[in-house]
C-alpha cells in the first residue's frame, strides 16, 4: 500500500510539472522554460499533502464524510404538541394575537383536536373577536358534542348579544358537566332573567351563592333581577351587601340608588348616585322596569358586568337539564314530595339547609 501511494503521488507531481512547463513555454518560449520545469518539481516536492495537514484544515479540503453525513440530524417537522406549546408560552405573556397564530396553526394540523379548537377560540375571545371564537367553540362541539365548557362558551357569547333562547339550550349542555360551577348558574340566572321567568332566575342565583357566597357578579346580577322583578326591598338589601363589601365601586351604588328611587327613597338615591339627578335617575329606572325591552346587565365573565339586549318574550319550554339542576337551596326538604327530592336533591352541587 505504501508503494502504491508513492507511485500515485509521483504521476500527481509530473502532471502538476508538465502543467508548469505549458505555461512557462508560452510565456518564455522554447527550450528557456526548461529550467523552469525542473524548479516546478523540486517545489512540487516539498509540498505536504492533505493527509499530513491539521485535522480541521484537511477536513475542509477533504469535504464531509460519510460517516457525518449519516449522523446530520433530519428537518423537524412542527407538531401540533409544538404549536399548542408556543401558543401557550405567547398567552402566558399576553400575546394573544400571535398566541391565536399558533393555536390555528395547531387546529390545521390536527383538524380533530379539541384543544387547538378550545385555546384557539379562548385566544379569539381574550381579542373580543366574538364571531371567530364563536365559530371555533361550535367546531369544538362538533368534535365533542358534550363538552360542558365549549357549550358554556357559545351560551355566553349568546347571552352578550341577547339571545338568551339559544344560551340556556348550550347551558344544559354545559350542566351536565359542570353542576358545581357557580359562573354557571350566574349565566343560567342572568338568562332566564332576560327571558323574564324570575322565579327560575332566582334559583339559579341562589344555587350559584351556595356554592360562592361572595361572587360579586352574581350578587350584582341577582340585585338586577330583583329590581326588574319588583321586589325592591331585596334589590336593595343585596346592592347593600356589595356596597360594603371589598368589591364595592360607583356601578354598585347606582344599582342601589334606582331600588331606593322604586321604593320612593329620594334622598338616599340621590347620596348613592351623586353625579346623577333625580329626572335622570328616574328615566334610568323606567328603562329596567320594562321587562324584556331594555338592556339588563350580564356578567360575561367573572366580575366583568356588560350590556345585553333581550331578544323579547318566548314561550319556549326550559331546557329540562336546568330544570333538574336548579331548586332553591333554601326550600325545606321534608316540604316536598319524595318523587321531587329523589329526582333534584340527589344530583344537586349542594345540598339545602
């Protein structure tokens, strides 16, 4: 082998001369090149060859071997698990435009996955793009018909733009699964007030207080239906519980002003709602005390209250999942027939008192 190489190097060293000599006849002429070629090979000669330069130098004359070649890594391809990561890091930080990027790109890598649908459609609702978000919650209940918090999702975007009908029919999905949810029965309160059928509004919100006695929202809501409802002396006694509570602020004070104002209490309306007079007050309080004509308030979510219009009065029957999810926590048990009790207590979050 060492011979073989020897002989290999030396055919290498007189083609290099002979190439010398070409250009050295071309530019000198004749037979005065030919102390140039013999210069060309001694020169040649002491050149180290490839095998003989430092490592790194001779692996870049040299290219990549095989071997390294084998041991390059492939081209990752993105997962859904990879876009799902990246969209939770971007919502971690607020990011929510760029987090929705991600989750979309996470649903069209896995059309059929209930979590790119859910997080894409929470993204969507943090930009306040309702319709979108509205959108991605029906996909992800297509994906999975009964999943309790898409179908409270879709029933909370509905109750914000007054359809209360549609809301409660999503909200006895949501029931099923979430019987100890006191936003829930918030919602459930807030749309069966919408729809005017108090004496169930009423049950949902004390269902709901049973289970959070210091939702401040709900407490609010309740406050509403009561004021909506004609039971003044209630609304009043619920927006005091607010008022002096950690959660107290202007709109709460308002609320108690017009139930003060319906109970014909001028002077105190006017103390809880100083930047209002007592004609504004009173065209404040007509407006809540024409049901299902008005904007009534609704607790979209946790303590956020906004506006909704009510889509007028319906004779649709309750959803008869809400029926068996809502009896008042303060009915006396033994009052009530036996076919009742083993029908609501038996799957209710609480029990009564």
């Amino acid at each position: 082998m060492t011979n073989r190489a020897s002989i290999e190097r030396k055919r290498m060293l007189r083609m290099l001369a002979q190439s010398v000599a070409i250009v050295a006849l071309t530019s000198v002429g004749g037979c005065a090149a030919l102390p140039a070629i013999g210069a060309g090979i001694s020169a040649l000669s002491s050149l180290p060859t490839i095998a003989s330069l430092p490592d790194k130098i001779s692996h870049f004359f040299k290219g990549p071997s095989e071997p390294q070649m084998a041991d390059a890594p492939a081209p990752k391809l993105l997962t859904e698990a990879d876009f799902l990561r990246g969209g939770d890091s971007l919502t971690a930080r607020g990011d929510f435009s760029t987090a929705a990027f991600f989750y979309a790109k996470a649903a069209d890598s896995n059309p059929n996955s209930l979590q790119a649908r859910m997080r894409l459609a929470n993204a969507q609702m943090a930009l306040k793009d309702d319709n979108s978000a509205y959108m991605n919650y029906q996909a992800a209940l297509v994906i999975s018909p009964n999943d309790p918090d898409a179908a409270m999702r879709l029933g909370e975007i509905e109750l914000a733009h007054g359809d209360a009908k549609s809301a409660l029919d999503h909200f006895a999905v949501a029931v099923r699964g979430k019987r100890s949810d006191p936003k829930l029965y918030n919602l459930i309160g807030v749309g069966f007030t919408m729809e005017g059928k108090y004496a169930l509004a009423r049950q949902s919100f004390e269902v709901g207080l049973k289970l959070q006695p210091e939702y401040a929202s709900l407490q609010n809501n309740y406050g509403m239906m009561q004021l909506k409802s004609g039971d003044y002396k209630g609304a009043v006694a619920t927006f005091s519980k607010l008022v002096e509570s950690p959660h107290a602020n202007e709109r709460y004070r308002t609320n108690r002003a017009l139930a003060e104002l319906a109970m014909g209490d001028v002077t105190s309306a006017l103390l809880d709602a100083p930047s209002m007079d007592e004609p504004l007050l009173r065209r404040t309080l007509a407006r809540y005390q024409q049901p299902r004509q008005e904007p009534i308030q609704v607790a979209s979510a946790g303590n956020i209250q906004t506006d909704a219009i009510p889509r007028g009065p319906g004779a649709a029957t309750t959803p008869r999942d809400i029926e068996d999810a809502l009896v008042a926590p303060t009915l006396v048990p033994e009052k009530l027939p036996a076919k009742v009790l083993n029908r609501y207590y038996d799957q209710l979050p609480t029990q009564p008192n």
